[in-house]
C-alpha cells in the first residue's frame, strides 16, 4: 500500500502541484499554509557545510577484533577475540568544498565512529599518518591558507606554499602529498591512520601509548596527475561514486587494523617526539601489531542523515583510552565537538547516527532540538536517584610540571624525517615527486617562496633539495 503524503506534522495533504489561489489565475493565498512550509522548509534545507573536510564519502559496517588486547587496555571493544562492533566511517577531502572535485591533489580524511557498548569511540585521522602543523594555535591558518584567497576568491597555490615555506614542520607533510599518496585512485585503495599517539590503559591501570594503522586489504593504488585531472573531468565526485558502487556491488572493502605499542616511559624517552604529529615512530623499532578489521559493507540510507549529520570528535574516548600531552590533539579535543555545535545545533549527539547504542544518562537538558526528554531531575548532586559517576572512566595520571609559557616545539628536527621519507620512496615516485612540486610550487610567482620552501627540501637531504631547485631553475647557492 502506498503512503499518504502529510505535512511535518502529519496532517493529510491533498495536493503538492498546485497552490491555493483566488481564481484560476491567482494571486497566490496567505492561507495555503502547505506552500508556506514547502517554502519555509526548503529556505533551511542547507546547513552548514564543514568548514574542514565538507566533501566525502560514509559509508556502514562492522569492526571484528581478531586479536584480544585486554594486555595493553580495558577497552571492552578491543578485548575479547572475535568481539564485532558496528561503526560508519567518512572519507573525506581536507580543503575544497562540498561540490569541489574530489580527486584534486589533498590529504584525505579517514574518521571512524564505533558504536561501543560503552558509548561512541571515534578515531578521527587522514590517509597520512603525520599533519602539517603541530599546534593548534596555527591549525586556523593552515586552513586558511588552504582555501580562497579573501581578494580574488581563488583558490591559490601562493597561499598554501606561502603557509608551509614559513612553516618548516610542515616539510614531512608536504612530502606526503606531493608524492604519490596525494592522488589516491580511490578511497577502497588507501590506507588510514589516526595520526595522533593515544593512551592505553589495562585493568591494572597499566598505561601504554598507541599509534593507529588501517591498511587497506585491496593494496594502495594511486592516480598520476594526468589519471586524476581526467577524472575529474569526467565525474567531479569520482571517489564518491568510486566507493559507493562497490558497496552496491557486494565488493565489501576491508582494512586491517594496527597499532603501535610503546611501554609508557620508553614513549616519553622516544626520539622523535612521540607527541609531535608530525613525527612517526619507526616500525623497525615497534613493529605493527594487528588488532582487527573492519568491512564496510552499507551505503548510506540517506546520505544527509548519514553522512551530513554524522559527527566526529577525538574526545570521543572509551574507559581504557585517553588522549596523550599531543598539542595538537590537544586542540581538537575541543575544536571538534564546538564544530559540531555551530553547524548541527547543541543537540547534534541526539541525532540517530550520532547516538550511543546504550543510550545516554547525565544532567544536560534543553536547547535546539532537544527530544526525549523526560521529567528525571536534572542537577546534581541530588536524593532523587540521579545517575551517578562511573568509576571505572577514571584517567591514569600522568606526571606534568614546568614553567607555563609559549613554547616551540619540543622536538624542533623539522627535517630529517621528510628525508628519510623522500629516500623510501622508489626512483621513478621521486621523479614524480619533483615533477609534482615543479608543476605546483613552479606556478608560484614569488621567488623567496620558492627559495624558502626548496630551502626546507635540502635541508630534509640535500639531494631532494638540489632537484627542486634545479627543476625551478633556482640557484643552489641559495637554497644552501
């Protein structure tokens, strides 16, 4: 039987072509109040875009945990071999907008929302697992940098080369996404990483830090420049269609999941600054342990309810995970959620892709949207049987001392990583590597841009240096 068509508030609704009117030519009635809320409605139909990441992907699936961790965290998801867990993930761009084409050369977002038993747990990282800045202070204007340009309204390649010429812990990054990581052939065929180093804590309160891998079981698969200006032209959401086709397809992706494990003090001794994103810890030195996999294997319903609506937050932790002294992170832990608020109202988490599997019990009541809601008291402390602390969220400490200031970095090596990266590569990706930044940072009119960025380039190894500045036509003189 098929549906009777009603209003928002559910009332009959006898037609949907044509407006009341007096006469058969009109003019329109004030009365037809079903025209009013089309109207009305189709006036707010548009929230707010991200102001980061507004185009991706989302899709539904389950996490399997295929190897107990209760060792290192009391983290009910990762204990209990065989434990499945339902999660949604979005894949996104960091800087063009929500019509933008999604194969333009960018770092790729790789968020993860698992739906716990004991309340959501999200991981909210990129397809590279260090960023550009370490500071939160300097995130507003990185992004800044990578948007349009406030005269022209252009996107502008002296903006962003401008930003990370200045901004010599961006050159690790960089490297990252001039290479060939920076053109994913699809989202199926990349890996993610949550970036950030997290606490695990065990039911002994035995603290260690985690670094998170999610490597794609389909392999990594990249786009030349050519490959991805092609698509681009063909299908301005070619990643989008790319994942979502599969999933229609039954050709469900999957992704290991691995972490890092480092003993607590040993993390805090590491060298480089395990708190400094972006930094990575050697593999040589602890190697990727496996965790699990996830399947994605569910389009979105609706995708504004699914995926627009969908919202992540680093501060999204579960009892057994904390955050670590990462500046960065540090940031995001509010940044996110306050994001959030501004774009999908004080009550986004009671949104039904955002609502935890247990449901929710605390004090905060009212605002925009608010639903649900009952007569329960809503202060505390109280005698009227009020829900009550969970012990068992207590952080572990950890020790801080010093004198408050504004410091640079802990680590200030902004380099070698970017060189031993560069020396990872293979011959012909150092070639495209070159041919990348010749074609981006060559279009930049300003030459002590060019000069202070190739500068960055001989200094992670002089013979990556030498190659960029040979490929602008730089003298070597001044770059070393």
């Amino acid at each position: 039987m098929t549906d009777k068509l009603t209003t928002e508030a559910g009332q009959p609704w006898a037609n949907n072509e044509h407006s009341q009117t007096a006469g058969v030519r009109g003019p329109v009635l004030m009365q037809d109040y079903q025209l009013l809320e089309k109207l009305a409605h189709f006036n707010r139909e548009r929230i707010p875009e991200r102001v980061v990441h507004a185009k991706g992907a989302g899709a539904k699936g389950v996490f399997k945990l295929t190897h107990d961790m209760s060792k290192y965290t009391k983290a009910d998801i990762f204990n209990g071999k065989g434990k499945e867990t339902p999660m949604t993930i979005r894949i996104s761009q960091v800087a063009g907008e929500a019509g933008y084409p999604d194969t333009v050369r960018d770092v790729r977002g790789f968020a993860l929302k698992f739906y716990t038993k004991e309340g959501n747990y999200d991981i909210v990282g990129n397809n590279t697992p260090v960023f550009f800045v370490n500071d939160p202070l300097k995130f507003p204007d990185f992004i800044h940098s990578q948007k349009r340009d406030p005269k022209t309204h252009l996107r502008s390649q002296e903006m962003q080369w401008d930003f990370w010429s200045h901004s010599p812990e961006s050159v690790h990054q960089v490297t990252y996404l001039m290479g060939d990581r920076g053109n994913p052939a699809s989202y199926r065929t990349m890996n993610g990483y949550g970036s950030h180093t997290y606490k695990w804590v065990n039911k002994e309160g035995t603290p260690f830090w985690v670094k998170y891998h999610f490597i794609s079981q389909q392999g990594v698969k990249n786009m030349t420049n050519e490959q991805a200006s092609e698509a681009a032209t063909k299908d301005t959401d070619y990643l989008i269609h790319d994942l979502y086709d599969a999933i229609e397809q039954k050709n469900y992706p999957t992704w290991k999941v691995y972490v890092q494990i480092l003993p607590y003090k040993a993390g805090i001794d590491y060298n480089p600054d395990i708190f400094d994103v972006t930094k990575v810890v050697s593999h040589k030195d602890y190697p990727l342990q496996e965790v699990g996999e996830f399947t994605l294997n569910q389009n979105p319903t609706n995708y504004f309810d699914d995926v627009e609506e969908l919202a992540f937050s680093p501060a999204n932790l579960v009892p057994g995970i904390e955050a670590s002294p990462d500046k960065l992170l540090q940031g995001r832990l509010f940044a996110y959620k306050d994001a959030e608020r501004y774009r999908l109202g004080a009550n986004y988490e009671q949104l039904k892709v955002n609502r935890p599997v247990d449901g929710v019990h605390n004090y905060e009541r009212d605002g925009l949207m608010a639903q649900g809601q009952d007569g329960s008291v809503n202060y505390e402390p109280n005698g009227k049987g009020g829900p009550v602390e969970d012990l068992s969220a207590s952080i572990s400490p950890d020790k801080v001392e010093g004198e408050t200031g504004a410091f640079k970095p802990y680590d200030t090596d902004y380099y070698s990583e970017a060189g031993k990266l560069y020396h990872v590569m293979k011959p012909e990706e150092r070639d495209r590597l070159i041919q990348t930044i010749k074609g981006a940072l060559g279009s930049v009119n300003n030459h002590e841009i060019k000069v202070l960025e190739t500068r960055q380039f001989y200094k992670a190894d002089p013979e990556y240096g030498t190659r960029v500045a040979k490929a602008l036509g730089l003298d070597l003189n001044e770059i070393r």
